[in-house]
C-alpha cells in the first residue's frame, strides 16, 4: 500500500508550505477533515478552559473584584456555548469523520464534498462567535461579547434588555454551526446506510457506528427546532416580531421549550459518541466481546427515542402544573432503563476478562465510574421536587459537568489515545498518559465532587460573586484549587501529542491487537483507506482472521 | 463516594454517636462526618436538608428516600466495577490466548432490564405524591396572599388586602401545626425571568413575564430566612438576594401596622425631602403621602425600617445610603438606578430625610 502512495504524489517536485495549506484547505478526504475538526475543537477547548479559569478565580472569595460583573457574564455564556458547540460537537463529529467510514470498510464519507463544506460552515460559526468580542459592541458601545446565558432566555434576548449586537453573534453562530452539524448528520446516514462493506448488514455493524447513526438522527430531529429559534429571535430583534419579546405580549417559556427541545437531546447527542468510543475500547482491553451486542443497539436507538421527551425536565420550575411535571419527571427517569442496561452490559464484558489496564481503558474506567455518578444525580434532578431545590443550583452544574467532563471528556481522552496510533502511525507516551490520566482525575473529583455541596446549601449558578457569610467560601476554595490540576493535566496530554508525533513509538497497523476494519489497514490509512475492499462475515472481522478456528460468525 | 458523604453530613446525630466507638477509623470518619456536616449546616442561609417549612420538608424526606435508593445503586455497581477490576486484571502469569467469549445472556439482560423498572415504578408514585401534595394544595381561608414581582435585581412584595407594599425585606406570620396560616405568594416579572428561592422554606419558583406563578410557604419558626434569585436575570443577578423574617403573629401584626402608616413627615428634613422631590428620586419611587408616586424602583415610604439596601447587598446605616445614592453602581455595579450627582450638602440632606422614614 504504501508504494502506491508514493506513485501518486511526484517526488520531484519540492513541496512549500503553501501546498500543505492548500492540501488541507481543499481536501474532501473524511480522515483530513475529521482531523481539521478534531485541531478546531482543540483549540476552543483551550480557550474555553482558560474561561472557565478565569471564573474559578473570580470565585475563590466572596465578594472578589477580578472581573468584573459584565465580564462574568459573558465568560459563562462563552465558556457554556464555545464547549457545547465548538468543542463538543466537532470534536465528536471529527471522530465520527475519522472512523464511520474505516470501520464500516469504506473508502470515504458518502458526500465527501458536503463534508468539507460542513466543517467549513461550523468552523466559521465559532470564529464568528469570538469576532463579537471585537464587533458585539456595534454602534451602541453596549455589550461586547454575549452575556445571556448559553441558553439565552427570553426576554433577555430582547433588544431592551440586550442591546447592541453581542446576542445577534450569538444567534447567527449558533444558525450558522447548526448547517454543518446538519450536513455532517445527513453525511453520516447516508453512509453507514449506504456505503458499508460487502457482508456487513446492519446486524454486523460496530456499535460505534451504531452510536454514530443514533446522534446523527438526533441531530436532524433537534437542530432544526433551535434553528427555528434563531430565526424567530432574529426577526424579533430586527423585524419587528414578537415571538419572544414579553413587552408586546410574546412567550418566553415559548423559547424555553423551543430550546430545550433541542437542549436535552443535545446531551445526548455529546453522550452517545462516548458511550460509542467505550463500547470499541472496553472490549478490547477486556479481550471480550461486547456482552449483548443486540441490547445494546436497541438501547442506544432507545435512548434516542426517550430523549425527545424529557425535555421539561428543564422546565420543573416554571410552573407547568402537577400534570406535566409528572409526566416529565416519568419519562426522564425511564431513560435510565437504557442507560442501566448500556452499563450493566460494560461491567459484564468486563466480568471474566483479561483486563490491560493501558492510558485509553483507565480513561475508558474513570468513564464508568464518572458516568454512574452523573447518572444517580441525575435520577436525583429527575425527581421534579427534588429538583425545585436542585435546579439551577451549583448542585445542577456539578450534575452536568459530571456529564460533560466526568463521562464524555474522559471518554474522549481515552479516544485519543487509542486511535492517535492510526491517526498519526505513532504510540502516545504512556508514561505521560499515566501522568495525565492521574492528575486530570484528582482534578476532576476535587472540582466536581465538592461542586455539588454548594448547591445544597442554597448557592445559585451564575452569580459572579456570593455573600461572605453563607459559608460558600471554602468549598469554592477546593472546587477552584481542582481546576489548576486539571489545567496541568491537559497540558500534559497536549506535550505528549506534540513530542509522540515526532519521536513516539512507531504503532504499525494494529498496535492494540484490536478486531475493527480500522486496524486492517496502515497507520496512518492511505487516502483511499483499503486497496481492495473487505468482506466481513461478523461483527468482529479481525477477531475472526486471527482466529480462524473459532471465528464470531459461529456464535452471533 | 459523594453521595454517602452526604447522607453522613444530613444525619449529624449519626455522626456524633459514632463517637462514642473505640477505634480510631470510626472517630476519624465521624470527625470527618462532623466536618461535613457543620459545612452544609452551621450557615445562616441554611440548607435544603434543614427545613424549616412544610415544601421543604415533604422534599427533604422524598430526598431520603432518592438519595438512599442513589446510594444502594451506587455501592452495588461501583463495588462490582472494582472486584471486576481487581479479580480480572491482567496478570503476569496468565497463559491462555484469550479469555473465553461470551456474547450475551438473555436471562441476565433480562434481569437487570425488569430490576431498574421496578425501581422506576417506585420511584415515580413516590415523587408523584409530593408533587400533586404541593401543587394541589387547598388554600385556607385565613392565608395571607403577597405577590412578588421581580425587577432587575430586586423585589417588590405587595399585601393587596392589608394595603402595604414593600420591597427586598418580606415580612410573614408562621404558621402554627393547630392553626396554620400559609403565605401564598403570587409570582410576577416586570422585566426578565427570575426565581424565588430560599431554601429551608420550600422549592425555587419561576417569576416570568406574562405568565402568573403561584407558590406557598409556613414557617414555622420565628427567625430570618435567606435565599436569593435563581434564575439568571442580568448584570447584577448575583445581588439580588432574599430577605425572609418569619415573625410571630403579634410582632407581624405590629409590623403591618407600622407599614400602614403615612411615611414620615418630619420638619427637621424638610429640605432633605424637598430634594427628594425635586430631583428624579420621585419618578421611579414611592413615598406616601409625598408627590413621589414613581413605580420602577422599590416603594421608600418605610425605608429606615428596613435592615439591608440595595436588595440585601449592603446593611441599611446612614454611610452605605449615602455612598449608594452618590454613586449605586459602587455596590452593585451595572445597578439601573442611576448617580444622580447631588452635592454633598444636598447628599447629606435627603439621606437624613430618608433615614427618618421608620
């Protein structure tokens, strides 16, 4: 394979600078682009992070001068919408991009160029969002970047109370990232549907690409509401409508419910990629096979189902009336059936295995620990009483950030270092990963675990400062001393990508002695991924060529 | 882990006993009980786990029951999730190529499928029960109705049948377990979304523009109770913070009576009120039996009686009403009142004014 590389590109010719960037700026390749995607979520991970740096800070004592209020509100509302929609959607979709089509054995994305175009829109719509700290400020010299809160209610949205234009950048990015995500969505369809492998029904499919489908179904079924949202807030501010704006008699749970129609099955939307990374990574270092392939599809497609009906869950507060608020907190805790099942299952492939604990499967473990925990609070938010008294509360962004950090981010970390290798052709410094697995889970517990008591004695999210007498003080005090770990930790797991790429351990094509369509193939693929295309006869098409004796097809 | 150390620190007399075991584990796990504990409660805002009214504590005993089943998942499956661990892990010795496959059970699946069902079930009658219990609550006849409206970053509180408004300050009666006397308080915005929330009285509840929210507490200790808004409103949401003094009847009644009263006309302040008067002061506020009739800001007509200004941000002494009148965005920056750039002399004289309105 790697001759024909070679043929392809002139070796006479001396390469600049320049042709690399127009390599990247013009391919249609879905591995470039989920790697483009993947270095875009980086970055705005990092900005992001340093917002949430600032916040612990200004947190550390009562009544702190170290930002200022309006510039509080705005690092939340940066930090809330860059993570949700700039770090954890490419980040997953780059996944997604990279694997979907290795692992279902084809030679690419079934709209490569819809693809680029994709990553290309979401990619503007995060600049554009961080343009409004220069441009938010318009002609009325109020406001720079937004400050409404990553879920913007209204009438706070409305031009009285958000004057300038810092909302409106908020608005059109958003708008503009949900085309990619919906082009990238459609992509992702159309080709676990249409472009797998010869012998790989949807019965043989990798619960990864399983997983990708679900999300991709969500995304449809979620953005377009929000979209809708937008464009109904836009008219509001600027033609004149009245959809959101309460002064003229609009509805501002009208906006509640467009947006967390599309919030909470965003969450799932984030999670479901992690449980997909999991359900590939825990079998492998477990050495088993995925105990009950087929509940864990029908969770997953479960998951998704229930997730379009819990979205007033949010809402438990308004003031619904007892007739909603139980039908809401009924069907959000009939999602942890599925949920149950996805973990039971994990600790059962566990069970009687071979367990190597290596960087991605202690990540994967901290995953399953962490998710357990989200998932109990989350049980708890469920209870809608319970819940008058969580809701937004410190207790609340504990509860998520468990979710986001605790579950996804690990999770996404453990990716990392299982497919660096067939990303790059090198090895991850293990070493460093033990140092980065260590210190990002001491950060973690101290920041999040402490963050939940807070919110039971009373202490609201999103204030920029807190009273010296509620006895905040402290606790806050630990849930920021955590953050320094975490910053160090991810400095860590930066360094050691920069340095393995050049001096890492060369991983050849299947470094885990893993069973996916991925590892058949050279590290990094060659742009075609396969000379010839592979026939599976099972879900684990590795598993059975090197065990021609007993091969999976026997058992499925 | 989390979870236990909260049911350690709600049950501080659980903690306290084990003091009483010899080895010195359990002396340090109550230490650390205790520690816990005196962080959730020995606080003047108070948390959800004391209440002190009947919402909170139907809540706080649901909660027992959620965060108990919580902590029976939580140390079953985390306690299977570590001898897996640990009975599994690679070893240097192992020999065989692979361990044995196992695609799945249907028996097993099913099992932990119907178990967390059941739970389920549970679960939900319980929380159904205290939702319908609190919302469908009848009102009695005898309760005292105030209706709260949030304004960026502070709250008016009116008695429509007993003719007092207020602000930040809200004053109720307790309520006897023989005679209940329930405060109903009915939820309105005048501006953005807010949340009424004070902790050891009951749940948060919505303010929201263009829709009515209706909630109910009854303390039923004498004692101030703190909270502040819970839904993010703008620049100064921090502080705007909730003041509850839940008073005796007669001292609440006293109270009331008080409230009734004309403001005061003092002749001694006469320019301090004539400055009051003359300025933008009486567009946005109130002062009975001035010509100040302003609505945007609170109602000032008793503003010497209150304890705190600025929505609880500051005490209410001669010092922080001068300083917040000369410039209001010193304690609370982003306030909407504006700095009305009085002179000192005329600075001195409405704070005077205003300190003699009891």
């Amino acid at each position: 394979m790697a001759t024909q590389t070679q043929v392809i590109v002139n070796p006479a010719r001396q390469r600049g600078w320049l042709d690399h960037v127009q390599d990247w700026v013009t391919t249609v390749d879905h591995k470039k682009i989920g790697l483009m995607y993947i270095g875009y979520a980086l970055i705005f991970l990092v900005i992001a992070g340093f917002e949430a740096i600032l916040m612990r800070i200004q947190l550390l004592v009562p009544n702190n001068h170290f930002v200022s209020p309006q510039d509080f509100n705005r690092l939340f509302t940066m930090h809330g919408t860059t993570m949700v929609f700039f770090v954890g959607m490419p980040i997953l979709f780059g996944f997604g991009n990279y694997l979907v089509p290795l692992m279902i054995g084809a030679r690419d994305m079934a709209f490569p160029r819809l693809n680029a175009f994709s990553f290309w829109v979401s990619a503007f719509g995060g600049l554009l969002l961080y343009f409004s700290y220069f441009a938010g400020s318009g002609l009325y010299g109020a406001g720079t970047a937004p400050d409404v809160g990553w879920f913007a209610y209204a009438p706070l949205t409305a031009r009285v109370f958000s004057p300038g234009h810092s909302t409106d950048y908020w608005t059109l990015s958003i708008f503009i990232s949900g085309i990619g995500s919906i082009g990238t969505a459609l992509n992702i369809v159309a080709t676990t549907l249409c472009m797998r492998c010869p012998g790989m029904k949807l019965s043989r499919m990798p619960l990864l690409v399983w997983l990708y489908l679900v999300t991709s179904g969500l995304v449809f079924v979620t953005i377009s509401p929000l979209t809708a949202a937008q464009i109904m807030l836009c008219i509001d501010r600027y033609l004149g409508g009245h959809f959101f704006d309460t002064q003229a008699g609009g509805s501002a749970v009208l906006w509640m419910h467009f947006f967390w129609i599309f919030g909470h099955p965003e969450v799932y939307v984030l999670v479901l990629p992690a449980f997909a990374f999991a359900n590939e990574i825990i079998p492998v270092f477990s050495r088993k096979a995925i105990f009950g392939y087929p509940a864990m599809v029908a969770a997953s497609v479960g998951i998704g189902f229930v997730s379009l009906s819990v979205w007033a869950h949010h809402m438990f507060t308004v003031g619904m009336g007892p007739g909603p608020n139980a039908f809401f907190t009924f069907s959000t805790m009939v999602i942890s059936v599925p949920t149950g099942i996805k973990i039971f299952n994990w600790l059962a492939t566990l069970w009687g295995g071979n367990i190597h604990l290596t960087t991605p499967m202690k990540f994967a473990i901290g995953f399953l620990f962490q998710f357990l925990i989200a998932g109990l609070t989350g049980i708890m938010l469920s209870v809608s009483p319970f819940d008058w008294q969580l809701g937004n509360s410190y207790f609340v962004v504990a509860h998520f950030h468990y979710v986001l950090v605790g579950a996804i981010l690990f999770m996404i970390f453990a990716a990392f270092y299982y497919w660096y290798p067939k990303m790059t052709g090198r090895m991850l410094s293990d070493k460093l990963g033990s140092w980065h697995f260590w210190l990002f889970l001491i950060g973690f517990h101290l920041t999040f675990d402490f963050m939940h008591i807070p919110g039971l004695e009373g202490m609201p999210r999103r204030i920029y400062t807190y009273e010296a007498d509620r006895g905040w003080t402290l606790l806050n005090q630990i849930v920021s001393s955590g953050a320094v770990f975490q910053a160090i930790a991810t400095l860590i797991f930066v360094w050691n990508m920069v340095v393995s790429y050049f001096k890492g351990e060369k991983a050849g094509p299947d470094p885990w002695d893993a069973w996916t369509l991925e590892w058949s193939t050279s590290s990094p693929p060659p742009s075609y991924n396969f000379a010839t295309l592979p026939v599976v006869e099972s879900r684990r098409p590795l598993w059975d060529r090197k065990h021609p004796e007993e091969p999976d097809a026997q058992y499925e | 882990m989390l979870v236990s150390l909260q049911l350690l620190a709600v049950s501080p007399d659980i903690a306290r006993t084990a003091h009483a075991f010899p080895s010195r584990a359990a002396h340090w796990v109550s230490h650390v009980g205790l520690r816990f504990s005196s962080l959730i409660f020995d606080q003047p805002a108070g948390s959800i786990f004391a209440p002190q009214a009947t919402p909170a504590r139907s809540i706080f005993s649901l909660s027992l029951l959620v965060l108990g089943i919580c902590t029976v998942i939580f140390l079953i499956v985390a306690g299977l999730l570590l001898f897996t661990l640990i009975r599994y892990r690679h070893r240097r010795g192992y020999t065989q190529r692979e361990p044995a496959q196992i695609y799945g059970s249907t028996q097993i699946e099913l099992s932990w499928t119907v178990i967390p069902i059941l739970i389920v079930v549970v679960l939900f009658l319980a929380t159904a029960r205290v939702i319908f219990v609190t919302q469908t609550a009848a009102k009695p006849s005898n309760a005292l109705d105030v209706v709260v409206i949030g304004h960026q970053y502070w709250w008016e509180y009116r008695y429509p049948k007993l003719g007092v408004v207020t602000a930040n300050e809200l004053h109720i009666p307790i309520s006897d377990t023989k005679q209940p006397r329930p405060t109903y308080l009915t939820m309105l915005s005048a501006d953005t979304d807010h949340s009424f929330w004070v902790p050891r009285l009951a749940g948060k509840m919505d303010l929201i523009p263009n829709k009515v929210n209706t909630m109910w507490i009854d303390p039923e200790k004498p004692g101030l109770y703190l909270g502040q808004c819970a839904q993010y409103c703008g620049v100064q949401h921090a502080k705007m913070l909730i003041r509850v003094y839940a008073q005796s009847p007669a001292d609440f009644e006293a109270w009331i009576k008080q409230q009734q009263l004309t403001a005061a006309q003092d002749v001694n302040v006469a320019h301090g009120r004539a400055v009051f008067e003359g300025n933008a002061c009486a567009n946005c506020h109130t002062i009975s039996g001035t010509t100040a009739h302003g609505a945007f800001g609170p109602n000032l007509s008793h503003l010497a009686s209150r304890d705190t200004i600025a929505s609880g941000a500051v005490p209410n002494n001669a010092q922080n009403l001068r300083a917040f009148i000369d410039d209001p965005a010193h304690f609370k920056p982003g306030v909407l009142m504006p700095a009305m750039h009085l002179t000192d002399h005329d600075l001195d004289a409405v704070t005077q004014y205003l300190l003699t309105l009891h």
